[in-house]
C-alpha cells in the first residue's frame, strides 16, 4: 500500500497519541518517524537495488570488508565493490551513516 501524506501525518498522530499513553521516550518516536520519513523519500530507489545489493548491505553495515564480504557470498572482492559502487549511487549516498540508517529503515539490519 503506497504511503500518502494522510497516511503519513495519521501515523505521526498515533505515535505521539502512543507516547502519551505508554510515555514512550520523545526521542524514540523522533527516530521512528525519521526512519518512516527515509522510507518515503528512498522507497523507488530502494526498489531498484538487486537482491544481490540487498544482500550485501547488512554486511557493509556490520562493519564486513569486501573481501569479507565476497567470501561470505562466493562472488570476487570486486564484484562486491561493483556492488557497493552500485548501492551508493542507486540511494543518492555518501556516507557509511547514510547507508546504515537506510537499512535500519529498511529492516535489513
């Protein structure tokens, strides 16, 4: 189901209406919402990356090198970098935070 702006907003409404229930910590629902807003705002490009891609993004995440990296998955240490080449422009990325928040968003770690 695509996300729209009223789906957005009547999330937002029943998180904060969740905190005042539960007294849930502000900033876990701050992180929440940004990680909803990541979804939203990555969701196509997301959905251009191979499963492959997909594949090795918890493992750049963990910290894995690529020739880590490409042992885990029989493929060649360039091929990962290939990958992760491929990740970074496919996502608009710069940075090892960037793609770390996106899988966290994404729930791949």
């Amino acid at each position: 189901m695509p996300h729209t702006t009223s789906t957005y907003a009547d999330a937002t409404v029943s998180l904060y209406t969740l905190h005042q229930h539960l007294e849930v910590n502000p900033r876990t629902i701050s992180r929440i919402l940004e990680e909803q807003n990541l979804v939203k705002t990555h969701r196509a490009a997301f959905q251009h990356l191979t499963g492959r891609e997909k594949e090795i993004i918890p493992l750049v995440v963990d910290g894995c090198t690529n020739s880590k990296i490409g042992e885990n998955l029989g493929i060649a240490r360039s091929t990962v970098e290939t990958h992760r080449k491929n990740i970074k422009r496919k996502l608009g990325i710069k940075s090892p935070y960037q793609l770390t928040r996106l899988a966290q968003a994404f729930d791949l770690v």
